[in-house]
C-alpha cells in the first residue's frame, strides 16, 4: 500500500468535512514512529520536552538547539503525519526577523512542515512575518505555558465576558494573520464551540471540550507515564509507568538472584 504523506491543506479539508484531526506529542524516533503508525494527523514536538524529557520545572529554560535535537529525531521516525515544532520561549517574542530564523531552522535542519507559536493578538504581526516566509504556522491561545505566570498559573482562561471577548479577538487575529490552525488550550467548551464556528481555519482543543475541529493531548499523559500528574483533560488510556517499574524491578530481582540470565538468552552452552 502507497504512504500518503499529509499536508498542511489536509488540516482546511477536514474542518471543511467535518472530519476531527488528531495531534500528539512526540520527542524522540521511536514514538515518533509509534504515534505515526497509530494514524495521527499531526506531531507535534512540543516544548513539553522541558519537563517530560528534559528534567526542566518549566518548558521556559527550553533552546533552540534542545528543540530542534528532538524535532530531528522525530521526523526520522515519521513517514505520514505533519511533524510541528513548537517555538521555545524568547525564540521569536523578540523580533521578526528572529522568529523567522528559528521557524526556519525547524524546517531546513529538522525536517519539519510547520511551526507552532504562543499569544494572541499581540504576536500576530510576527505570525504574519512568518506565514510571509513561507513557514506554515499553527498559533496558540488560551492557556500559554511558556507565560503561564502572566496568566496566574495554569488555570482555565476565558471564564467571564471579558476574557472570553479577548480570545475571540485574539482567535480572529490570529487567523487574518495566515495561521493554518490554532491550539486552543484550557478555555471552556462553549467558548471553544464559538472560536472554532467563526472561523474558517481548523482549532485543536486540549482542555477545551468536545467541538474544536480536532484535539491533541501530551503523549505522556496519555500513556500514563507519569504517574503523579494527572490534569482533568487528559484521559488515561494506559498505565505505563506502573507496567515499566513493575518490569524494572523484575529485572532487578531476577539479576540479583541470578535467574536472568539464563540458557535461553546466552550463546553457546553454560556448562563444559
């Protein structure tokens, strides 16, 4: 059977059918590969890394060079979906010119086929200066971890009148500014249902109820491979940390007793 590699034009054709894109996670080759098999839209190689892979509190100390490390070794795993890699912190708040060089290395170094960035209306001119480069790019609003203080902490945006406006408005810039689809984080499901019926580009939800054209989750989350960070939106749909300790310390035990290794998994015979 013939790979069919997506495009940034299959995101507008599904939202125009109707049809949910699916986005997750991913910072390595082999979960690349994995989430690819499984028939996702997108990839993202998100700024997460700071935290899931990294060791980082925050995904703020996050580089540029840390993020397209990842972004390669995803894409070697990828045939089909669109791999995204998503803006660290200060690599394009600065200046257009400077967005514009690290939204290209994503795609000259990594491989990628689009970018992703966080803000609203205050960011959509360097958006624009992007999108004008030829960089596909998806925007961020709502929730913006990397500014998560500014926002009084990982809270659910958009929750009166006021706020809620502001997202719209800053949905609207966004989308007259050429992004290709916009993450819409932690904000409530009628006032995602609104966003993503005024607009024609496709919305990802990730806390932001069932009516976005589409939704990601953080693939650790999913998995359940960590175990003592379990946020409200993210369904579970494995346990793998506690399948991998149990594993871990099987093996522990059975080195320890000397029952691995065993004829099964040596060369040769173990007696003379």
């Amino acid at each position: 059977m013939a790979i069919t590699v997506k495009t940034v034009g299959d995101l507008a054709t599904k939202k125009k059918s109707a049809e949910k894109i699916i986005m997750l996670t991913a910072h390595d080759a082999v979960f690349g590969a994995l989430i690819d098999q499984a028939g996702v839209d997108l990839i993202l190689v998100g700024d997460s890394l700071g935290m899931v892979a990294l060791g980082y509190e925050s995904t703020v100390p996050v580089t540029m060079d840390e993020m397209i490390h990842h972004a390669k070794a995803v894409r070697r795993g990828v045939k089909q979906a669109l791999v995204v890699g998503d803006l660290p912190f200060l690599s394009y708040q600065v200046g257009e010119k400077e967005a514009v060089v690290n939204a290209g290395r994503f795609l000259k170094e990594a491989g990628c086929a689009a970018v992703k960035l966080e803000g609203g209306a205050e960011i959509a001119p360097i958006l624009a200066a992007v999108v004008r480069a030829g960089i596909p790019v998806i925007g961020h609003i709502g929730l913006t971890p990397q500014t998560a203080g500014q926002l009084g902490g990982f809270k659910v945006q958009g929750r009166d009148a006021e706020s809620a406006a502001r997202l719209s408005h800053d949905a609207q810039a966004l989308a007259a500014a050429g992004a290709c689809a916009l993450v819409l984080e932690c904000i409530p499901a009628l006032l995602a249902r609104r966003i993503s019926s005024e607009l024609q580009v496709p919305t990802i939800g990730i806390g932001a109820g069932p009516y976005c054209d589409g939704q990601v989750l953080v693939t650790h989350d999913l998995l359940g491979l960590l175990p003592h960070f379990d946020p409200k939106f993210a369904k579970q749909y494995a346990s793998l940390a506690e399948v991998a300790g149990e594993a871990l310390a099987a093996f522990c035990r059975e080195v320890e007793n000397g029952t691995f290794p065993t004829a099964e998994h040596s060369f040769g015979p173990l007696t003379d």
